[in-house]
C-alpha cells in the first residue's frame, strides 16, 4: 500500500508540475491554441503534449532513482513545445504536406517567436522525430521525450481505434516511465556526456528552423 501511495503521490506531483509549466506557457504565448487542433484519434495536441510531459516526467523520476540526473524544466516546457507547430496538419493545405518530416521544424521556429528557449528545449522539439527525421538527439532530455512522444502517440492512436473507446483524452495517460527511462539511459548517455551545456562558450545566433539544438539560448 505504501508503495502505491507513493507512486500516486509522485504522479499528482508530475501532474501538479506539468499545469504550472503549461499556465506559464499559455500566458507567455499561443499553446492554448493547441487545445483546438487534434493530433491523434479525438486527442487534441494540446492533451497529447500535456501526456508526453508527464511521461517524460515519469521517465526522469525513474533515471533519478537511478542517479541519472536530468533538467527538468527544459524537460518539460520541450515537451510541451515540441508539437507548436500552430495549425490543423489535417488541413489539405499544400504547406502542410510533409508534416511527419517538417512539423519540428515549423514548431521550432513558432516556439523561438514566443519564447527564450534553452539549448535542451530546443533539441527536443527539432529532434523528437527520430529517425523519421534522421538525426539523433544530442541530450538525454530529447531522448527521453522522442521515446515519450512514440509511446503517447500509439496508446492514443490504438485508443482512438478499438471498440467502444474514443481516442485517450486524460493528460498524464502514458506514463511508462520506467520503461522510458531504461531507454534513454541507454540512448542518451554518450550523447549527454558530449552535449554542449548552457552557458559554455559563446552565445550565436542562428535561424529559428535551423536543425541545430546546440547554440546558447535564455529562458525568461
């Protein structure tokens, strides 16, 4: 009993951290236009950034158990970043083609109008669609949330398909966090050791869409 009191408390805390983040991030720019776009089955993009948020929560909870240490905060407003991409993908607007390919992209330079990102933040949103987009993340923090995104996408996907079950719409449904974690320990820890960390070396500007994550950025 202990054991799962402990684990609801951990995961209303995730919850409790995750509304904070977001609150901050609807007042500081457009994510609450995400809550009016859907993303897989009947889930909104606005619930499925929220379910990958608490998921790599999770996952980071897990990775700190084990005394891997990760950046939360970039973790999570990535996360909740990383599908900013702003409009309706279902939309057959010819500037929406390609999005599996090019969305990290767009929500990275709609994310840059908006927002101070740190060098963390932005790796996640351009390389969470690894290896759809073929380049891997460079920190553990991407890794965790690239797993994360995977593993929210298809329980909302296959939610939204089975008999009697619209799509997941609770927040914070995809936890797998231990699961999550043993992956991006393995994946991320070379590219953890050799990612540049913020505030070493000088700051340079590069363009919005650029597939870069590694270049000096501030938070506000």
């Amino acid at each position: 009993m202990k054991r799962k009191d402990g684990a609801r408390d951990n995961a209303e805390f995730r919850a409790r951290e995750v509304a904070r983040a977001t609150a901050e991030l609807e007042r500081a720019g457009r994510l609450g236009l995400t809550r009016t776009f859907i993303q897989h089955g009947d889930v909104t993009v606005f619930d499925h950034v929220t379910s990958v948020a608490q998921a790599s929560l999770a996952a980071a909870d897990a990775l700190a158990r084990a005394g891997v240490r990760v950046d939360r905060a970039s973790l999570v407003r990535g996360a909740l970043l990383h599908d900013y991409f702003l409009y309706d993908w279902h939309d057959p607007d010819p500037s929406h083609r390609l999005h599996g390919f090019r969305h990290p992209f767009f929500a990275l330079a709609r994310a840059e109008e908006d927002f101070d990102l740190t060098p963390r933040e932005r790796n996640i949103i351009v390389r969470h669609m690894f290896p759809l987009v073929p380049v891997p993340p460079t920190c553990r923090e991407a890794w965790i949330v690239c797993l994360a995104d995977k593993w929210c996408a298809l329980r909302e996907t296959v939610a939204g398909r089975l008999p009697g079950r619209g799509g997941t719409r609770t927040a914070g449904a995809c936890d797998g966090g231990g699961t999550l974690a043993a992956g991006a320990a393995r994946a991320g820890d070379g590219a953890a050791d050799g990612f540049a960390s913020e505030g070493r070396g000088p700051a340079r500007s590069v363009p919005a869409g650029n597939d870069t994550g590694r270049f000096q950025g501030r938070r506000g």
